[in-house]
C-alpha cells in the first residue's frame, strides 16, 4: 500500500489532495515559501488526525501541520512532506457563558470564535489583521499576539486546555476547564507556541472574557515616543487599566498610507512623527451612565485626560471616534498596514519586542546602523507600543539574499543590545531561524533539541522549523 | 575528595550544614515529611549554585533543592540527598517601577517583594498565609496561587523571565524582560511548577501591578454556594471584574475556629452555612473621589449591591469592613484555618480544584462517599471560590495508612467524576504521587517522564517526586 492509498483508504478521496487541488496550500499571502507537500490530508476528527500521523510514521514521511496560513514565517512550508489541514476539524464543541469558556477544535475561524461569543456577551480576546483567516490551531501552535494583548495577554494566556496528537498517533488529552491545575508539569505550555515541531493541536478550551460594554477610541499625535508612553501611563491611571489597545502609527506608515491609498482620509496633515490610536474598553456599567451632560463616563474620561494632555503640549492633536464607523475607520488605517508595505515589493520583516521604554532608542540606532550599510532603502513601522512590539519592515532598492541578511543582522544587533527579542508574535517558522542560530542563548537551543527528540525522536513533525539545525 | 570536602572548598564551611546544624530543615510544618539530607549546601551566587550542581554530579548523589519549606506535600524530602538552599540568593536585583517588573533571586520572602513593591505604589499580586516565610525559589517550583488568583493569575501569569540552574551544572539564562517573545519554545513554562525535578530556578523576572488606590471588604452569609456564585457575578459585572478575592469560610471552618480560637470574633451568630469573604480593589481614581454624600464610590458601589442582594434574600447577612484593622481581623478568619485545622490531629488534605459551578456538588457528593465507607471523620473546608479552588481536611477518629488512601480515592473519585483535578496549587511532592499514578492521563505522564529523562538523565534532581514510579 502507498501512503497516498492509505491516506484515502482512511479519510476518503476528497479528503487527500494532490496536484492542482493543493495550488491553495502551496503559498501563504507572502508568496517567499512556495511548498511542494506529497499530499495534503485533511482529516475531520482528531482519531483521523492520529491515524494519519500513524499512516505517515509507517511510511516514514515529514508531517506539516496547516491551518489558516496566516504566520507568514514559513511555518507551514515543505517539500515533498505531508500537509495535515485541520480545516475540518471546525467544530466549536461548548461554548459556555456562565464559565465564560469555549471549547473550539483547531480548524475554527477566528472571526466565527468572536461571532459566538458575542452573540452571548462575551468577547474571545485575540484581535487582529488576519481574524478572518487565522485558525485557532494555527493561532495557539504560534502563541499569536495581536492588538489587545496589552489587557488580555498572548494566546497562551488565554488557554485552558489542549488536545494535542503525538508524533507517534498518541491523543495528549488536556483538556481542563480548570482555572488551577498543578497535577505535574505544564504540558500544554509545551505545545503552545511550538509551531506544530512537537504535536498538532486538535481542539482547545479557550477563556472568552466580558464583552466591554463601551469602547472609546482615539487617534493622536504626538512628538515623540516618550510622550505616547506619558500618554499611555497617563490614560492607564486615570481609568484604573481599561487601555484595550495602544498602536503606534508611524510617520513613514502613515506617508505610504497616503501614497498606497488616497481614498484613506488622513485624520492630521500635515502627519506627524508619532500617531498614536488608542482604544478603552470597559465592562463597569457605571462607566456608560451618562451624567448629568450626557456623557458617558468612559468617554469623558478620554477626552479630559487628552484635553489636559493637550493643554500641557504633550499632545499635538487628538480626534475621538464618535461612532463605530469612525472608529473601525481609525482601525482600517492601522490594520492597512500589511497590505501598504506588501505593495512596496521585497522587504526584510522585522517582529520585534523591546522593553517598552527602549523602542524609541531601537528606531535611532536601528536607523543609523541601517544608513552605515551604505544603500538605498525605505523602512516602515507600525507597533503595538504598549507591549514593546514594533513590526519594522525594511525594503532595500537591490534586494538579494547578502543584501537581505546584512539588513537583518544589523537591526538584530540593536535588538539585543536593547533587551529585546528578534520574534515577537509570529514565531519562527523558517523565515527566523538564522536569527535563532545567531541570536538564541545556546542552553536553550541545547534544551529545545533535547525536548524535541524526546517528543519526536524520528523527527518527523515539521522537521527543519523553529530549531536551526546544528552548525 | 569527599562530596562534603569539595562543598566546603567551593562554599566555605559555614555553607555546608550537617548534624544538628540542619534541624530546620529536616521537616516541614506538617511534620510528615522528615528530611535525613547528606547536607544542606547554601549557595550565594548563581555560578555557586551551578557548581555544587557539578560536584553533586561527580559524587552522582541526589540534589534537593529547598527554599521556604511552606509547600506542605513533601517536596523537598529528602533520604540521603544533598540538599540545595536558595536562602542565600537573597537580592532583590532590580526593581523597576515604570517597567512595573522586579528581578528578584530565588530566595527572596515574598513578604519583603510585597514591600520593596509597595514602597512604589505597586503591588506583587501573589497572596496566601505562609507569605511571611515562602520564597520565590519555591513559589515558582510550585507554581503557587492563593488568594488573588482571580484576579491575576497564579504565580505563572506573573513570571516574564528565569534563571535556571540544569542538572549538569549549564546555566540556562532566560531573564528576559519582555512582554512578548516567541523565538522558539516558551521553556519558562516547562520549570514553573515543576518542583525541582528539572532544574534549580535561581532567579526569575517577575511582574508587579499598580498597588490597588482602596481596598473594600465584606463578610457575608449566604445560603448555599450557588448562591454566593451569584454574589460573585453580580460584583463582578457591577465593577467590571474589580473582585480581587473571593473565598469561601465552610460552616465546619467557622465553627472551628470559634471552638480553638474563641478570642476571634465571629462576624455571624448562630453561624452559617456558607461565610464569604469578598474584597473589590480600584486602580482607577474615580473610584476613590468621595461622593456628595462623602462615600467613595468603590464603597458605594459594595454596599449598594450586597444591600440589593439582601433585599432579594440571597444575602443573609453582611458587614463591611470600615477601617483596614476590621479588613484584617476579616483575613484573619480566613488564614487561620491551616493552624486551626493542624491542631486537630492527622488529616487528610485534599488541594482540589473543580469547574465553578460544580463545587456544591463535590461537597455533597464528598460527604455521601465518606459517610459510606462507615468511619467516624469530621471534614473541614474552605475554598479560593472564585477558582474552584477547594481545601477539602478530612479528619478520621482513628487514622492509618489504609483509611488515608480509602479517604483520599473517595474523595477523588469524586473530584475526577466532576472533572476537577487531585492537585490545584500546592503542586504535587510525594504526598499526591499516588494521585498521580491513579489519575493523571497516562499519556501525560509518558511525555512527562520522557522530559524529564531527556533533561535529568541521571535522575538526579529532586528524584522520586511528581512523577510517580512505572507500575
């Protein structure tokens, strides 16, 4: 028997794609990791995924776990191994309101998990660009990050529990609804952010949290990045924490903005060096009681503490969204940005996180080290300042694989000068593993590669990602 | 040259305890566990710590690490072992307000982190009786909770970076400061909570969070705890989630205490079925502005609904502390069950959590278990509610090693049914080592063993706890 025999023996033949059925699972939106798998199953129960993966170890193949392709770091990419799709797997097992949890099977859509939610008053706390492609097993295999991490935490601060498959077709269940457990090691934590190198995640019990009864949304400008971090510890203690979202827009986003999209309104010309859109959530029903001017609360706390910060001249110039088109207008201008810089051709992606107070230092040394190299190049960047993750893209007028390296390694060498990390929220994949070789303490590589063949000895779940092979 | 020579090179002899020298460290507070190290070695520095792990290596004897002794399941015992204090990584390295982070070594009390924190305005949100003697070495290893995990998560969500110290003696560095950071596996996670067994965790990065501006806190009575879930839920929604504790005085409890400390005032008399201890905490300066009628509205806001639900009859009764002395004298009524439960003789302790809403039925079912296996006993029990966090003490007239493992399967047999877990946050040790064997999912504790060899080879640190033996 063939493994493709096998494969459609189990899953059926429209669930083992081969040839032109595959052209869609062959690119992600970056088009930089073309992949030629063998086959791509796509099994609809975790049972299939684990006799999948028993297929796979009897005929000795590679294992690429897929779901939404929205990593843009390879994470997904091969050749010749098999793609395990979990699209199928896109059950939302339980969702219960009064323990505010959902139990959600990998191939789930992250837009359908918000939908659910909200439809009983809750709200599942990971937001961004890619919400309506982006599967939860993609999203927990990568530790996504996103727009409201700042309040609510990366994916692994939302998980309870997990079902993982094993290399071997072994079904790990984790699958606690506990808010305490500490019965033995942390083993979802493991899995989480491993990229599918030491299991596929199947289903998860994810934490959904009080839908906010009111947000508040704000673009700004100000002079610099030490005054949006007076602005955001300003904002933070005025409403006792209630910041959902702190993104900074910077001046060459916001110029390419201008340039991509015309049809986009610019909220301040001429643009300023630093904007800034700010958003307050807030589940406190006093914070919507309108008082005695008939303003909520909430939004008269935004607009005294931007009115006193303008005043003081911290503040260069403000506009409040006064409804919820505004407001997803001043997001669509923060959320443009992928697509903006995609349009502008080759480029060198930078997901960064610094210590929050470094960032503006990072942008000046990053800049000056970039000029020393001696060509011509455009960067640009957008960050979700209040976590210290700036996406700083880089695009050369000559790019080749020297010139791509060289950029690379020169914004790196600031990031670590600075404290901070060269992956922030995308994880590795392929794209980050010359940096991990470069960059990663080597205990802890010594230690990945020790925990990776005692999960996966044959190594055979998405071999080649995450840990750089030994020099 | 002896294990003992070779320690007292590197340490100095002072640092190296034997004979009457290591009383304070042969037993816990439980007295259950007594210790017969080899020697206690006391390390002062990381690189210290690294090589007594190296010549406890060469002497291939077993290495027990210790910190504040408060744990209670018997995971720092040891036959034979040498023992590693973290007493004397005592600095707090660093401790950075506008960062709200402190770096802080392995045996620092969690009192003086409470302190050095408040001394900022800033509060480490980790809360439970023994913090006067606990240190962060073992509230990591443990991954301990307490009072404020519903609000901020147990010792996990507040750990951003580690230092670790690994069997051979490499010292793992991961003390980042970092908000986010996904370059490869998230190893912190794989430590925290793993009791020695992989490592001696040397130093960590912890987060601290703006110091609550009021505390308000209640005593109430209620008639059952689905009521007090209700309790809980309307606080919750009515201050967008304020509630920073939420614990749960059984009847048994109060009547306990009343009988071994009648110098304690009991806040009701004839007493309850079920006593609750609540308290709201604001960082938000609205909630402290005094009203027309001089009240704060955080206050307001505490009254108002415990008077609404007395009105509606699901509050019996309540009192609101008006000073911090009558806060205290509340959190006093709940602490002091450890000592008030310790007098009463040989017990079993159950550290359980459960799904919120499934607490009342484990307490019924519990009880009907026990009543069958037709001994005398008396039960004592208080809970973190707000986690379903149950410390379930059974007490039986007459105790052996045969009615402790009938209590303990009965009363597990129940949590399993209900879906909860043996271990909620005093971790394992050896006391639920046999828990373990019987309960834990048997493909969770192959991968846990097959981390632990590919980590601990030799089996050499902290053996024969958590992971129970094969069968």
């Amino acid at each position: 028997m063939t493994l493709l025999n096998d494969l459609t023996n189990l899953l059926g033949a429209q669930n083992v794609l081969t040839g032109d059925d595959i052209a869609r699972y062959r690119e992600d939106w970056t088009k930089l990791y073309p992949s030629n798998p063998c086959a791509v199953a796509r099994p609809g129960t975790t049972e299939e995924v684990a006799e999948t993966l028993r297929i796979a170890a009897r005929h000795d193949v590679a294992v690429v776990p897929v779901a939404g392709l929205t990593g843009l770091t390879g994470g997904a990419q091969t050749n010749g191994g098999l793609m395990i799709s979990v699209e199928r797997l896109n059950q939302i097992r339980e969702l219960n309101p009064a323990a505010q949890i959902a139990v959600v099977e990998a191939g789930v859509v992250l837009t359908r998990l918000h939908e659910a939610a909200e439809a009983h008053d809750l709200y599942f706390p990971l937001w961004f660009g890619a919400r309506g492609s982006a599967m939860i097993g993609g999203v927990l295999a990568t530790n996504a990050g996103g727009s409201n991490v700042l309040r609510y935490g990366s994916t692994r601060a939302l998980c309870l529990g997990l079902e993982v498959v094993l290399a071997d077709g072994r079904v790990l269940n984790l699958m606690s609804q506990l808010r305490k457990d500490n019965s033995g090691y942390d083993l979802r934590q493991l899995f989480i952010g491993s990229e599918g190198t030491l299991g596929i995640i199947t289903a998860a019990v994810m934490k959904l949290v009080p839908r906010p009864l009111a947000y508040t949304t704000a673009t700004l400008a100000v002079r610099s990045l030490p005054d949006a971090l007076t602005v955001l510890n300003r904002l933070q203690m005025a409403s006792g924490g209630a910041v959902e979202a702190f993104e900074y827009m910077s001046k060459t986003h916001m110029a390419r903005l201008a340039e991509a999209r015309p049809d986009i309104r610019q909220p301040f010309t001429p643009i300023h060096d630093v904007s800034i859109l700010v958003e307050l959530g807030t589940t406190s029903p006093r914070d919507i009681l309108p008082n005695d001017q008939g303003e909520r609360p909430i939004e008269h706390l935004m607009s005294s503490v931007l009115s006193d910060l303008l005043e003081e001249g911290i503040i260069l110039d403000a506009e409040i969204a006064q409804n919820d088109a505004q407001r997803m207008a001043m997001w669509e201008r923060r959320e443009l940005n992928a697509e903006i810089c995609f349009s502008l051709g080759p480029c060198v992606e930078c997901d960064i996180a610094l210590p929050l107070d470094r960032v503006s230092a990072f942008l000046d040394k990053a800049h000056v080290s970039l000029d020393l190299l001696g060509r011509d190049y455009r960067s640009i960047h957008v960050a979700h300042l209040g976590d210290g993750n700036v996406h700083f893209s880089v695009f050369p007028s000559d790019m080749d694989e020297n010139v791509y390296e060289a950029i690379l390694v020169a914004v790196e060498d600031v990031v670590s000068e600075l404290g901070g990390t060269f992956s922030a929220e995308h994880g590795v994949g392929l794209m980050k593993l010359s940096s991990m070789s470069r960059r990663k303490e080597p205990v802890a590589l010594e230690v990945m590669r020790a925990i990776k063949s005692a999960m996966d000895p044959m190594n055979r779940m998405n071999p080649g990602k995450v840990i750089p092979a030994r020099n």
